[in-house]
C-alpha cells in the first residue's frame, strides 16, 4: 500500500527543498481573531414546497508562529409533495381535497479543529480532531483525531499552496447495524488558492483518506469555489463539492417480493459511491 504514495511522497520531498531554495520574503503575518461564516438558503413553494439550508462557519486564531482553526457546518433539505383528491359522485358534484407529505431530502453536519505550529517559514506541524454526521450516506457518525506535517510551497498576495500529510484515528458507525469500525487512516491533503482578478478569487481544496488496514477503503472529499468580492466584508461564493468513497457504507431497507409488497424482511443494501454538493453562498468576514 505504501509503494502506492511513494512517487507522491518523493515528490513532495523534492518540491520541499526546492521550495526552501526559491522561498520569497513574506509579508509579516496577521495575527488576532478572524471570522468568516456562509449561508445559503433556498425556498420554493406553490405545487411543491423545497426548503434547503446550509451553514459553514470558520474561526481562526492567528499568533505570529501559530495559529487554532475551528470548523463548523451543515446542511438541511427537505421536500413538500401534494397530492390532490377529487371525492364526489359526478363529474360535477365533487370535492377537491388536499394532502401533504414533508420529507427530509439530506441532511449532513460537521465540525472540526486544527492547531498548527511552524518549525520554519515554510514547514509546521499539526494536530487535529473532527465528527461528521451524514445519514444520507449511511454515517451516522465518524469522529477522528491525529496529526502531520504541513508545508507551504509558497505564500505569496496573488496565490497560496500548502499540503498536509498525517495519521489519524478514525471511528465510524454506520446505519447498517454492523458493530462500529476504528482504525488507522492516512490523510493527504492540498489547499491551493489564486487571486483571478482584484475581487475574484479560486479556492480548491482535496483530501483523501486511506484505511491503513482495508487498503480499498479510501475517501476523497474535494472542493472547488470561486469567491466575488462586493465589499470588504461580503462575497458571493460558488461552490462545488464532491465526495467519493471507494467502499461505501450500506442501509437497511424492507424487502419488497413481489414489487410494492412488503415482506418484513430488512437487508443491507450499499450506496452510492459518489455524492456531490453545489451551493451559492453569502459570505461574511469578520
């Protein structure tokens, strides 16, 4: 498994030094609290009702070789369908009733932490913890803590690229009724930002997570937005989030045989391997 990361970890290595050799002077670092919160709301109505909220919030403590970063979000859809009955004993002398189911569409939370101390300019190390809670996916909850080291290969005004590399413990219970999983995972991650024009700006960000002990279990979470700036504090962001698991997790559902007749029978049935996420968001610094 780890002849599989090799070529990526000698190239990291090599890039490293390079990125020692050719590092420019940086600007002095801003140090103190700094906020910065996302929310996106969508609300139809009429034949069909459709609410969907979601929510991220980000807070960072910056200190001059140090810095606390606490992550919090969340997402909540859910779905209105009418059904309309005609009861009479004509075509002319009836009455129209109206019927109404709700039903949760998705649902996912999260939130998690990060410390991070610099050895140099351009290398630090960190620790971390996170939980999630997504349902739709079969996770009724994955919570994981470890650390690594990070580097920056640059930090400049118009651009930023930074990776991260660790071990983690990671904890998981699904919707399937197996007993919980722990194990081992190895994290690879990157963030890489580029400021297109004075008020645009590209963000990408791409993690995997590799189960040490079940080499087929591996994760991918990668986000990819674009942010228009029309205020110091405020910002239209466009966002694009996919999420892939190799092995996905399995839900529990009610044998039908034949179709629409239900045998009482529950069996595990696997998910989706791909889900993906696009939201426009208002964002707000502080």
């Amino acid at each position: 498994m780890l002849s599989r990361f090799a070529p990526i970890l000698a190239a990291l290595v090599v890039v490293s030094w390079a990125g020692e050799l050719f590092a420019q002077e940086e600007e002095e670092k801003d140090t103190g609290w700094f906020d910065t919160a996302e929310l996106s709301l969508v609300a139809t109505g009429g034949n069909t009702e459709a609410n969907t909220f979601s929510f991220k919030n980000a807070l960072l403590r910056a200190w001059s070789e140090s810095e606390l970063l606490i992550e919090a979000g969340g997402l909540r859809a859910e779905t209105t369908n009418f059904t309309v009955r005609a009861i009479g004993p004509s075509a002319t002398d009836f009455v129209s009733l109206e019927e109404s189911m709700t039903e949760l569409t998705a649902e996912r939370y999260y939130f998690r932490s990060k410390y991070s101390h610099e050895f140099s300019e351009l290398l630090s190390w960190f620790a971390a913890a996170g939980w999630e809670r997504n349902e739709f996916a079969g996770i009724s909850g994955r919570s994981s803590v470890g650390g690594g080291v990070a580097q920056r290969w640059f930090d400049h005004d118009k651009s930023k690229f930074r990776t991260d590399s660790g071990l983690f413990y990671t904890k998981e219970q699904t919707l399937d009724g197996e007993p919980d999983d722990d194990f081992v995972a190895l994290r690879l991650a990157l963030e890489y930002r580029r400021e297109l024009t004075g008020t645009t700006t590209f963000d990408s960000v791409f993690a995997l997570d590799e189960n040490l002990e079940t080499t087929s279990d591996y994760r991918v979470d990668t986000t990819n937005s674009i942010s228009v700036s029309m205020t110091e504090a405020l910002a239209l962001k466009l966002s694009f989030q996919l999420l892939f698991d190799n092995e996905p997790a399995f839900v529990l559902v009610e044998r039908e045989f034949p179709e629409g007749v239900f045998s009482g029978d529950m069996v595990a049935v696997e998910l989706d391997e791909i889900d993906t996420l696009t939201t426009l968001a208002l964002v707000v610094k502080f």
